[in-house]
C-alpha cells in the first residue's frame, strides 16, 4: 500500500490540471519543471509531491 496524501496536495494539483491542462504530463521530471515556472513553492519536497499527484491523476485519466 502507498502512502496517504494530504488533501492540500490533492487540491493543489487538480486545481493546476484544471487551469493548464495542456502544460502537463505523465513524466514526474517535466512536471516538477513545469511546476517550478508557474508556482512559486516554499519546499522541493512540496513540488515533488504536487508533481507526482499530477502525473498518478494524468497517468489514471490516460487508462479510462
């Protein structure tokens, strides 16, 4: 089982998708590039986190 995320980082990163939709994808490196441009964030742990929530929720949108 993986780890619980916390509901600030689950908003975040829909909240991102849903205002650039066409600026993410399913590789977690891109993301943490594309996040570093838009978003100001006080940690990289906090961008990493984002980052890899964005790439599950696209990889998850891509099978259905």
């Amino acid at each position: 089982m993986g780890r619980v995320r916390p509901t600030y980082i689950k908003r975040a990163a829909r909240e991102l998708i849903e205002r650039y939709p066409d600026k993410f994808s399913t590789d977690f490196k891109q993301n943490c590039l594309t996040l570093n441009e838009l978003v100001t964030l006080k940690s990289k742990s906090l961008r990493n986190r984002i980052a890899g929530y964005v790439s599950t929720l696209l990889k998850q949108k891509k099978e259905v």
